[in-house]
C-alpha cells in the first residue's frame, strides 16, 4: 500500500524520462546512478548517510536492497515490531518523506541540508507529533471560569461565517501550533488550516498568534462579517477590552489591524467541546509547516467531528 503511494507521488529523474521527458535521468546529488525511487530514497549515498545517522531499526538488522517493494516491507514490518517503541516505528516514515523533501529542495533551491541536521527534524518532528496524539486522545479539559459559554457548536447567523481556532504548544521546543475552519450557516466547512507557529513562549502566545493566522486567512478569503471562536478565556477577555496582557501587546496590536479591515467582527469563548475541529487540526498541524484546505478536501476524521457537532 505505501510502496503505491510512494510510486506515485514521485516523480523522479527516471520516472519523468520514461514518461517522454527530455532531461538527465541521473540522480542529481550524487551522478551516480539513474535517479529511481529506490536509489533517492534508500541507495544515494546521501540517503544513506540519513538512514545510518538515525539509527532506526531497520538498518540495524539488514542493509536495504535494489528492491524498493522489500524496502518499505521492511519498514512497515518494523512498524508492528512490539519490542521497538513508538519513536522507533515511526522514525523511518517521517525520515522517508523528509529524504525526498530534501532531494526537491537540492532540485529546486540548489539547497543542500546536512544529514544530521535532517535527522534530528525528524526526530524531533516524531517525538512532536507522539505528544500531540497523547494530548489529544487524554483530552486534558482546560479550566474554564464562565458557565456562560455554550457547550455545543452552534451555527452562525444568516451572512456571517463563524471561525473557530485552537492551539497547541509544546514546552520543551516552545513551538505552538494553530488550526482554524470557517464554517456558514448551515455549519458546512468553508475552508481549514493548520500552521506550525514558531518562538512562542506561552500557550496564551500560542493562541493569540493561532488566532492571527486564523484572522488573515478568513480575510484573504473574502470574509466580512465573521465570528471567531476560541477556547482561550484569557485571549478573548483581553480582545475584549476585559482584561490586559502586557505579553500580547505586539500580537493584539497586530490583531487589531487586521480587525479593522472586516465589516463586523465578534470574538466569544466557548467550551473546549465547541472547536473539537480547530483542536483537530492543530493536533494534525504538528505535520506540516503549514497546511490549508478546501471544503472538499478535508483531513481524514475533520468531516466526523463535523457531523457530530450539527448532531448534538
Ligand atoms: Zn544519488
């Protein structure tokens, strides 16, 4: 299954010129051999490098063959290997997927990152989104003050769009993550997103500068009237003129310029059970440096939470 995946997203030198492609089939880092997906993702020299600096599993037991099918097997055999932890599973994925992110930017940007430098991303990307999944699925309620929030999603009015965003943040790499989705009147997603939101150096920071992406990605999408709901007590009470942060002055400055541009803007706090799906995709967001995504293109398991939240 991943073997297909992979086979056809990438479209390397070889692939391209047996397609009709009029360039040089030859792997563009090391000159060595054509560039097949087995030779970018597991026999260049420099692929090599990054698989013997990770130190996963998989190589310790055997080298990777010419055969890219046996290759991910034993990969994806690793993956359901009950003596490896869950670091050590997912390691060779993200490491597989950053391989060729690295071959495009050498392609593309005639940039060359340093093996060691690709290894500790990715490991510090694995161990980002293991603690992202363990926060998620223990649900850690926040505490909240106010009874008067309400405790299920509800539909904007007719002519407004409602814009729910979240954020996670991780004290160890201080590196906040922020999602958002606009949804109409009839609670149908509009748009969604998540960004990687980095040098934050508190949760409330995180909010506010999840809030701001949220902020200009409903403007750019030609939004006037819009409510934007957050589960940050704190955020909304300062947007609010309730309460002061001197730590958020330069986000909330920043806030307020973009405010200025809309027709009616409402900030409300709600309950964590109103944004399940901005928690979500700040969860998913730990994956990417920035994702967004049309209404009929959604993350895998944005489209339940959706559902449940017209059904209750
Ligand atoms: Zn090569």
């Amino acid at each position: 299954m991943l073997w297909r995946i992979v086979s056809k997203a990438l479209p390397t030198c070889s692939r391209l010129v047996k397609r009709g492609m009029n360039i040089d089939p030859y792997c563009p880092r090391c000159h060595k051999e054509e560039e097949s997906i087995c030779h970018v993702l597991f026999k260049c020299p420099y692929a090599n490098i990054n698989w013997r600096l990770s130190n996963t599993r998989v190589l310790t037991s055997r080298q990777f063959t010419d055969d890219i099918e046996e290759n991910i097997s034993l990969i994806v055999d690793s993956y359901h290997n009950s003596n490896l932890t869950e670091q050590q599973k997912l390691d060779p994925f993200w490491l597989l997927w950053r391989i060729w992110k690295e071959r495009n930017n050498l392609v593309f940007n005639k940039f060359r990152e340093s093996p060691s430098r690709v290894v500790i991303q990715v490991q510090a990307k694995v161990k980002d989104w293991i603690n992202n999944v363990a926060n998620w699925r223990i649900n850690i309620p926040k505490p909240s003050h106010t009874t008067s929030a309400t405790s299920t999603w509800t539909t904007p009015p007719f002519s407004f769009v409602k814009c729910n965003f979240d954020a996670g943040f991780d004290v160890r790499t201080f590196q906040g993550t922020g999602g958002w989705i606009i949804r109409d009147h009839y609670g149908r997603a509009k748009a969604c997103g998540s960004s990687i939101l980095p040098h934050v150096s508190t949760p409330l920071e995180a909010e506010t500068k999840a809030l701001l992406v949220a902020i200009q990605q409903t403007w750019i999408r030609g939004y006037r009237n819009i409510i934007f709901e957050g589960d940050c007590e704190l955020l909304i009470k300062a947007l609010n003129g309730l309460s002061q942060h001197h730590e958020l002055f330069n986000p909330l400055h920043d806030i307020d310029f973009w405010t200025s541009k809309f027709s009616t803007v409402n900030f409300t706090f709600v309950g964590r059970q109103c944004i399940t799906a901005a928690h979500f995709l700040a969860s998913y967001g730990c994956n990417n440096d920035v994702f967004y995504s049309s209404s009929n293109n959604q993350p895998l398991g944005l489209q339940k939470l959706l559902c449940k939240d017209l059904n209750t």
